[in-house]
C-alpha cells in the first residue's frame, strides 16, 4: 500500500494506477485522508495510524493521501482539490469549516468522487456517508458526570459553572455545546457564561478563563469544557490565579495530558473515544464505496447515513479499568514523573 504525505506526486502516475480495467481500478484506487487541526495530536498519533492500518487490510493496493489543513479553511480547500487532481476516488474530510465543506462536497460530487464526512458533520450538503461518535451525547454525558459529582460533594443548587465550548465553525462542537445545554437544563446549577473557543485553541480558552476567573471568582464552582485541550487551558488559567483546589473540569478525547491532571486531580473527566475505531469504520466505508456499493446506514444525521459510536466517560474511578486494563494507553506512557504517586494511588502502576 502506498502512504502519501502533504503528497506533490504527479497527476500521470497516479492515472496510470488507474488503467487496467474496473476491477484492477477498485483494487487499486487513491482515497484521500484530510484530517483538520494540528491543536489536537489525535490526527497524526490515532486517526491517520488507524485509518492506514485498517487500509492496508482491507485495500492492499489502493494509495492513502494524508493532508492536515492546521485549521485554515482555505488551505483545506487547495488540499481536496489537489487530491481530487491526483484521482482520488474517495475522500475522507474531517472539515475545518463545516459550512464551507458544503461546497467541498459539491464539487467532489461534480466529478463522482465520493465524500465520507468523518468526526464533524457537514449540515448544509449531504456526504456519501458520516463516521463519529455521538457528539450531542458525549456533551450531555460529560455535563451530567459533573452534575452528579457536584451534587455528591455539596455544591448547592444555584451555584455558578462556566462553559467552554469548540470552535464556532465545527458542527461538531455545535452538536457538543448542544449535549452541554441538555446536560445543565435541569441540572439546578447557573452557567455563568459560555464560550465559543476558536479553533478550539487552548490559549484562547485559557485567555478566556482567566477572564471569568477575575469577573466571577470563587462564584465558579466548576467547568464545562468541550474537549481536554480548552480543560488544560482552563486549568492552567485556575492554576495561574492560585486557585487551589481547581473547580472540577470536564474535558473529552482521553488525551495522555488529560489522563494525567485526572490522575492528579486537576481534571475531574474525559471521554475515551479510541480514535482508531472511528478510523477503521471510514476505512471500510470507504472501499464499500470504492466497490460500488451503498454503505448501510445506522441512523441518519442530516440527511446524511451515519454510524455514530457511543463512548465512555473517565474519571479517577474508571481510568484504570477503562483505559489501562483496556490497553488504550500505557503506564509507561502516562504515569511518568510528578503523575507516578498518583498512579499508585489509583492502582495503575504495581
């Protein structure tokens, strides 16, 4: 199998994989994997290795492009045109602008190339098929494990949370944000304000933070954050105003810097969502398509077939279990330095 990266190869060679007949061309095809950000390590560390890895079984001789955008909707644009240039028959699009995939989606289709939406969604124009995990429930789950863990440790209703929310131009944040709100409706607690993170950049979440941290002080009893990089930046704010303990942070992706402020207390959750399950599954979406064949649909999200995984919430109470015991990471990996008594506290480390 062939793996192009930031790929310049010419349009001739790539054509030449294609003659031969339908099915040498099947065998044979380019799908392009055009992955978002490089804020979060997940693209280059889970779902690239994943989405290669499930490739390599399932189409031995067909070429992956791999492209990252670095969250510029502009560049992302030239990369879907260049891949479509160099035949791609298939293309997997993680969209740094959801609304502007729209158009994306309508060119590919202009010249039968196949689109599978992959981690956020495109609203506005149909993709051949979506792949996720269920974002508007993994806002309502991590909203309502820190609800529950308020409630437990005696917060009284009334009490001030904030909300740090994705990038305004991820649907995927929105459908996020959107969990968050059914999460706090009816939790009895107020949100003191909210935030739309651009880019979702941690910086910025933290810049914002510490903003609130100065306008509401100890009236925040705890923190919504979308994912673990704008908890990390939410963190870091708390830390650097001398709050001590931090309000509990929610987070999501189970990267190894949010394992470890779980481990020592700092972040009170995340989701464990194995990127590479995601990746196999547009993997094999992507040569059904290749074959001709329709994909079949577990449920639909805007007009659009789609398989959406449940994922799991983690806490200190879980995290051995669930992503130790489990081999999603290691403790050689996590439990290093200043994170190594806390392991043992937890049992992760003999």
């Amino acid at each position: 199998m062939k793996t192009t990266f930031h790929s310049l190869a010419s349009g001739a060679a790539l054509a030449a994989l294609m003659l031969g007949g339908a099915a040498h061309a099947q065998q044979a095809a380019t799908v392009a994997f055009l992955m978002p950000d490089q804020a979060s390590t997940r693209y280059e560390e889970h779902d690239f290795p994943g989405f290669k890895a499930a490739m390599e079984k399932l189409c031995a001789d067909c070429t992956v492009i791999y492209q990252n955008a670095n969250a510029d909707a502009a560049l992302q644009q030239q990369q879907f045109n260049s891949v479509i240039a160099q035949g791609a028959r298939v293309i997997v699009l993680d969209p740094v602008d959801s609304a502007a995939a729209a158009a994306l989606v309508e060119i590919a289709h202009s010249q039968d190339v196949k689109v599978v939406a992959y981690d956020r969604p495109i609203p506005e124009k149909p993709a051949d098929y979506y792949v996720s995990f269920d974002n508007t429930g993994i806002g309502k789950a991590i909203t309502e494990s820190l609800v529950q863990h308020m409630k437990a440790a005696g917060v009284p209703e009334g009490a001030g949370v904030l909300e740090i929310n994705g990038s305004p131009t991820d649907a995927a944040a929105g459908l996020i944000r959107d969990g968050i709100h059914a999460g706090l409706e009816n939790s009895g607690y107020e949100t003191l304000a909210e935030y739309d993170t651009p880019d979702w950049a941690p910086p910025k979440a933290q810049e914002w933070t510490a903003g609130q941290i100065t306008r509401f002080g100890d009236q925040i009893k705890g923190v919504v954050a979308a994912n673990d990089g704008t908890a990390g930046g939410a963190i870091a704010a708390f830390k650097a105003a001398g709050v001590d303990p931090v309000p509990p942070v929610t987070g999501n992706d189970a990267t190894i810097a949010a394992l470890q402020l779980i481990i020592s207390g700092d972040q009170y959750n995340t989701i464990s969502k194995p990127s590479e399950i995601v990746a196999k599954a547009a993997a094999e979406v992507a040569v059904k398509l290749l074959n001709g064949e329709t994909p079949e649909p577990k449920t639909t999200l805007y007009d659009t077939p789609s398989e959406l995984f449940v994922p799991a919430v983690i806490t200190s109470g879980n995290i051995k279990a669930e992503i130790f015991d489990k081999g999603i990471q290691t403790a050689e990996e996590v439990c290093t330095g200043e994170y190594a008594e806390g392991c043992k506290t937890l049992g992760i480390t003999q």
